[in-house]
C-alpha cells in the first residue's frame, strides 16, 4: 500500500487530499501542484517579499558544483546514517528541513528505497525557494517537496521518525513537535577547519569557523560524527560557484571578491560536523 502524504493545510491545519493536479482540504482550500512536481505551501500573508530563500544565481551556483561531487563525501555519509538510524522502522517517514535544490534529499531517498519497498517509505523536502524546489523535483519526483516556513511546517504533530538539517536555521521547536517521541534529529553545521584555506586565500586575516557545544530543548544529544575531505578546485566559475554556497557572499568587500576573481586553482579543506538528537 502506498504511503499516505501527511500535508496539512497551512490555512485551517485540516489534512490536504491530492485531487488530480492540485491538494484540497475539507474546508476548499486549493494548492496547485506546479508542474516539476512541488507544491507552494506557504501563506499569502508569509509572502511579504517578492522572492524567499537565495536567489536563482545562488541555487544554480550550488546545483552545478554540488553536481560535481565535491561534497560526496557528506552525502555517502549521510546515506549511511539514514540507513542505519531507519533500520527498525517499517514505514519511516523522513524530512529534509532546508533542502535546497534536493541533492542531499535525493540521495538519502534513493538509498533508503532501495533497502525497503518505494512505498514503505516517504520522504519529504521543504524550502523557502521555489526555485530550489523546481530543480529538486526534477530530481526526484517521489520525493513530496513543498514550499514552506521551517518553523511552521504543513505536517501533524508526531508525524516524522528523522529529520534532517543541513546549513539551516535550527528550528528546535518545530522539530520537537513534528517528531515522533523516540525520533531522530540530525543537524550539520561547518566544522572548524571548513573552506579555511579559501579564506586564506581571500582574506587579510582568515579564521576558523567557532565551534561550541549546544542543546535543544526536549532533545537528548546522542553523538557527534566529523566529516572531512581535500578538495582540489580548477576554474574560476567552480571556485565562484563554492563561494557563492557561503555565508562570506554577503559580507565580503569588494578587494577581497576581487582576489577570488583571480583565483583559478584552490586546494581546499572541507569539514562538517554532525550531530545527533534524540525527542525525549
């Protein structure tokens, strides 16, 4: 039996149906399902600015260099975790909180599909941009990807096993409530040493990335995993295309950006922490 979709209607929090090309509530609420294949449930009244989330340059910069398989070593990792942790469950229902343009999301689909029946599972991904969701549902088309505030997700209370949180804001609230008791929350954030040598090669005087221990409320630590490679980067639209994915984007004057413009080689460290939660 297929896995039944758990939207609810960001309007009246009543359970959305698919109904042919679009999803409806009881009360006649209508989202229409876009033709890549996601669907825009974010209110009206949350669409105060013209656009959400990064802009189209920035997603298509992340798209074409993570299509590379500079960061594979964080997806394989990522794989394996999912696996691992969804093991005792037998229809686990998944979240990608912040997915971006679906590469992690995918990924972590296709493996867990292929341990269990496509159907025994469900796997959803939910972002601010639509156009990050118009390339992650080209993706994947199983994948049930959705436009959305991540501190007020279209889901029922206890409804996930796992949730995962790549380079987002941590929406601790939310993900207690959305989490099954006994769920699993997983958060990576950059580690120390992440794209170090990149500043190096930028900045006047670079600096490692602070790292300190926290808590969540309602959550158990479990563990924390590193995750580190070196990457060799050759062209200047690839080392651009890195840039672009950080935070340094925004706030970089305009000497430095004109250094990474000369740039046309970097050796590079890049380095993830992982931590692990539990919904007590």
């Amino acid at each position: 039996m297929k896995h039944p979709v758990i939207f609810l209607c960001p309007s009246c929090q009543q359970p959305l149906k698919q109904n042919g090309q679009s999803y409806t509530c009881k009360h006649g609420h209508n989202f229409d399902i876009s033709k890549e294949g996601y669907v825009n449930l974010l209110l009206s009244s949350s669409q105060h600015a013209k656009s959400h989330g990064d802009n189209r340059d920035m997603i298509r910069a992340r798209r074409d260099f993570l299509n590379l398989g500079y960061y594979s070593c964080l997806r394989e990792k990522l794989k394996q975790e999912v696996l691992s942790i969804c093991q005792p469950f037998s229809n686990p229902v998944l979240i990608d909180a912040g997915c971006g343009e679906g590469y992690y999301t995918t990924a972590v689909y296709q493996a867990i599909a292929q341990e269990k029946q496509r159907d025994k599972c469900a796997v959803y991904g939910f972002d601010m941009s639509k156009e990050a969701l118009r390339i992650a549902s080209k993706r994947c088309r199983q994948i049930h990807f959705a436009v959305a505030n991540l501190f007020s997700m279209p889901l029922p209370d206890n409804c996930a096993d796992f949730i995962m949180e790549l380079f987002a804001p941590i929406a601790e609230q939310e993900f207690y409530r959305v989490l099954k008791p006994g769920g699993i929350l997983l958060l990576v954030i950059p580690a120390k040493e992440h794209l170090f040598q990149l500043k190096q090669a930028i900045y006047d005087t670079p600096y490692y990335n602070e790292t300190k221990p926290f808590s969540l409320q309602g959550f158990s630590f479990l563990r924390k995993e590193n995750v580190n490679n070196t990457i060799e980067l050759s062209g200047k639209t690839v080392i651009r295309n890195l840039f672009s994915m950080t935070p340094y984007f925004y706030h970089t004057p305009a000497k430095f950006l004109k250094r990474l413009e000369e740039l046309e080689r970097l050796t590079t460290k890049i380095d993830f922490d992982l931590f692990f939660f539990q919904k007590k």
